[in-house]
C-alpha cells in the first residue's frame, strides 16, 4: 500500500513539474517597425559610425536600452520593402517564393478583379504588375514578373506557435488589402487587436488609412490622438489582460507598429522639440524635426509598451524582438555610410536594425555581427517557444534558420548556425521621381555581394572592406562574378515560380528608349564574365 501511494505521488509531483515547465514557457513580443533605417536608432548609428550618440540629432533613448539590455544584430538583412520582409518573417521563406517580392497600395489588377483567367502556377491574388503600374511593354528586355498581393498555402508563425495564444496589432499588408480569407485571424491569431491593410495611415485622429482601417479596435478611455500612442495604450490593454486573466497560457503578440511611415507628422510636442534643436550643436545626421519627432514617438510608444511588461511582472519571462522591415525612404533619412534606402537593394535599403532581449539567455550589452535575415525570425521564435517545428526543418522550401545558436556564441565559432548565403529579389522597376532602376536581384555569400539587374548590369562588393558598396570588383574578379551571377540567377528559377520571375520580352524594342540602358541576355552576360582577364 505504501509502494502504490508512493508511486502516486511519484506521478502527481511529475505532473506539477510538468505543469510549471509549461507555465514557464516564455511569452514572446516581436516588434517590427515600418521604413525605420539602420542608423535612425542611436545604438546602431553608433556602432556603424563610430561616433558617440550625443553628437546624433535623432533621439531613440528606449530601443537603446533595449539593445544595452539584450544582443544587437548588426548585419540583419529585411527585404527592400514592406511586404516582401513580412512574408518571410511570418513563414520562414524567402518571398519570391510566395511571388511576395512587392507592396501593393491597390489591388485593381488582381484576376480575381479583373476577372482574367489565372494563369498556371498563379493564384486568383496575383497583380499583373505591368498593367497595375502602367509600365511601358517596349523599354525593357524581361518582363515585370506577375506578385502575389496575399499570403496563401502557407503555415504562418501563430499557426506553428502551439499552446500560444497569439495576437496582432498594426499594420498587416499580407491580406490583399482587406480581401475576407486573408487576414490575421485567417493565418492563425487569435485576436486582432486593431488593424489596417497596406499604405500609410494618418498619426493624428482619425487615423485616416488609405483604404480605411479593417479593423479600428475598441473604443479607448482615455481616448489617444496620435496613433503612436494609441497603439501603445492597446498594447499595455492586452498586456494586462494576459497577466491577471490568462497567467498560465503564454502568448505572443505582433506589434507591426506603423511608424515610421509617410506621411511625416509627429506630436506638436515632439517636433517643436527638435525645432529647438535644430538651432543648437553641429549634428552628424540632421534629418527634418518631423521625422526627428515622429521616431521619438516611436520610441517612446515602444518604451511604454516595455514598461508595462515590467509593471506587471512579466518581463523576466518575455523574449522581445524588436527589428525594420526595410532601409529609410531615401528623401526623408540616410544611414551613411551605407549605401541607398528603401526599395534599393543597397545596403542602405535592406540592412536594419534587429534586437534580440530575452533574460537569462541574452547576455546585457552583446551583439552578433553574423550576416543573418528575417527568414530566421520563425525558427528562432519556434526555438524560443520550446515547441516542435520539423515540419518546419523539413521542408526544403522554408528558408529562415534558428538564430538561437549565437546567443551564447555571437560570433558562431561552433558554426552551430549555418546559413552563409541570402537572396533578394525586387521585380519592381523603381519609382517615378524617386528613383529609377530596372528588376534587381543579390547574393550575399561571406563577404562578397553580387547585384544583378535583368538588363545585364552587374556590380560585385567586398562588404567586409567596403561598406558602402563603392567600388565594384567585377573587372577584377571576373571569375567570382561569373560564379555568383550563375548560382544567383540558378536558385531564384530552381526556386521559385517562373511567374513570379522575369522572362524575355518579346515586345522589347532595342531602337527605342531604353531607361534602364541596352539590354544584354543572361547567357551572353555569363559568357562574357567568364572571357574577362
């Protein structure tokens, strides 16, 4: 009798361990703001320039902290714009793969809009580019490739994050712009907090949207004017919730925050803040007391939002992630001296800042310079959850590889993290008064970047010596372009759709305008690579 209440008890005491493993799960706050540049916050401005942060003119006191308290990323890799970055931060994979390469502001010219028959290996979301733009059909040598405006057939974070109540804040733009089937709580939330859908929504009341808000939340009390603010106050609302009401279940919450996304307006408080400023001191990165303004509210929405967790206890067991999803629009701030913004595939446009707090496993004041991307972000967050991802692992077309290794190894000499190669694509040929280019794709291998343009430009950079991508190796390293242009080109059409890359044009005419230069083929230009001495 004594052996069978003792092997009772035996049991019970396994199911109380058992239960405070699972109560001990940490909760997950993953942060991602909108065109914020490497350099806008101070802690990375800093380390690219080797300046102190009192000498910088923007002002981000609370995102330093965080990187002070945790482990900074500082060769993390998003894609050239929105959308692209929050496909493969939601699944793990490269997006051209998902024919997620662009960022709609409309969806006119999807078929389902136009009622056009979908074409093979196209979804009834898919845009037709050229005509959705107005592209000219004759100045280039390869077509627009068709993109997908919503993610579809795809396992996303929350739907991997079993046992995690998950929910969502901000801006979406993986929906088709509001299209029922495709939106959070279709891709696995469970609770949709407040949303819009693509572009860009006024910071002041009403917080107009282009499109409208889908979803504009519950009336607040106090009610907040500036949306920074309001979004801040929704989150600790949430946080509150979660920690007198569900204690026992952890969560993960998406806060894709909308700042700091045209169109420039800050509080009145904050930007007669940087007025002021503005006439005192010799600032190494001026930028408008607007924008100065509208990333001090950022980081102050953020610092609340990072208040509340410690308030309420729950910061000693929650990860925060914070990171951008792509480089600053070029004529509102710089991170010199890298090179380009937004929409560029410089490194000016797609390396961003990215934080990694998470107590007891990031060390206070650390940082990884391993070139690393946003794909990662699912595996590492899968990891951080303890829960069962190898479906994940073993499907060859996800992409992204748990940074978890290089929390306690940040310089990987276990080599226990194993990606060395990221590809980018962007099928868009720029924008009219902003930029002009023709459809760009790069391979970042080690240390060396290739670009490739469509039109037979090519451009090869040692990042390691030269940061700011100035002096191009392809006359003197011909081989190495030739090896990287022909890997480069091979896995996009290995791995992803044809429709969701160029093709030959056969409108093409070579005795009009070219825009983008004389088009020269693929082959031709591998060959010629392979000639040079």
């Amino acid at each position: 009798m004594k052996r069978f209440f003792f092997i009772i008890l035996v049991g019970c005491l396994g199911s109380l361990q058992g239960f405070a493993a699972e109560a001990k799960r940490p909760n997950i706050l993953l942060i991602l703001v909108d065109d914020v540049g490497y350099a806008d916050i101070n802690a990375f401005a800093s380390h690219l320039r080797g300046t102190p942060i009192a000498r910088h003119f923007r002002e981000t006191p609370r995102i330093d902290q965080l990187a002070r308290d945790g482990m900074m990323f500082t060769q993390f890799y998003a894609h050239s714009v929105c959308t692209p970055t929050r496909a493969s931060l939601l699944t793990g994979k490269m997006p051209n793969r998902l024919g997620m390469w662009d960022a709609f502001a409309t969806t006119r010219k999807t078929f389902e809009n136009t009622r056009k028959p979908v074409p093979e290996g196209a979804h009834i979301q898919d845009q037709d580019v050229w005509d959705e733009y107005g592209y000219s059909r004759t100045d280039r040598g390869v077509s627009v490739p068709l993109a997908s405006t919503a993610l579809h057939d795809v396992k996303t974070l929350p739907q991997g994050l079993k046992g995690y109540h998950s929910a969502f804040i901000g801006k979406w733009h993986l929906g088709s712009h509001g299209k029922p089937g495709y939106q959070p709580e279709d891709h696995g939330f469970n609770e949709t907090l407040a949303y819009y859908d693509g572009g860009a929504s006024s910071y002041h009341r009403p917080f107009k949207a282009p499109g409208g808000w889908i979803k504009p939340g519950e009336k607040l009390e106090p009610q907040q004017d500036y949306l920074s603010d309001d979004i801040a106050q929704r989150v600790g609302i949430f946080l509150e919730k979660r920690a007198t009401q569900h204690a026992g279940e952890p969560f993960f919450l998406y806060v894709a925050h909308p700042a700091a996304h045209t169109p420039i307006e800050s509080r009145a408080d904050d930007e007669a803040y940087f007025k002021q400023k503005s006439k005192q001191g010799d600032w190494l990165d001026r930028v408008s007391p607007g924008y100065a303004g509208l990333l001090k509210g950022m980081d102050r929405s953020i610092g609340e939002m990072l208040d509340k967790l410690a308030a309420l206890g729950l910061a000693e067991n929650t990860a925060v992630i914070f990171l951008s999803d792509n480089g600053g629009l070029p004529k509102t701030t710089n991170s010199v001296p890298l090179r380009g913004g937004k929409s560029m595939q410089y490194e000016g446009g797609i390396r961003v800042p990215m934080i990694i707090r998470w107590p007891g496993h990031t060390a206070a004041g650390s940082s990884s310079n391993v070139p690393c991307d946003v794909a990662d972000i699912y595996p590492t967050l899968m990891e951080i959850a303890g829960v069962d991802y190898e479906d994940f692992k073993n499907d060859p077309t996800t992409d992204g590889e748990s940074l978890t290794p290089l929390l306690s190894d940040a310089a990987n000499r276990a080599k226990q993290y194993g990606r060395s190669e990221f590809y980018q694509f962007y099928g868009k040929m720029g924008y009219k008064g902003h930029h002009h280019f023709a459809t760009w794709a790069t391979l970042r291998k080690g240390d060396y970047k290739l670009h490739y343009d469509y039109q037979g430009k090519v451009e090869l950079y040692n990042i390691a010596d030269d940061i700011s991508e100035s002096k191009n190796l392809t006359a003197t390293q011909p081989e190495l372009t030739q090896q990287m242009l022909v890997q480069l080109t091979g896995w996009l059409a290995e791995n992803c759709k044809a429709v969701y890359l160029p093709q030959p044009n056969p409108d093409f005419d070579p005795e009009g305008p070219l825009p983008y230069g004389p088009y020269i083929p693929l082959g031709e230009l591998e060959k010629s690579l392979g000639t040079k001495h």
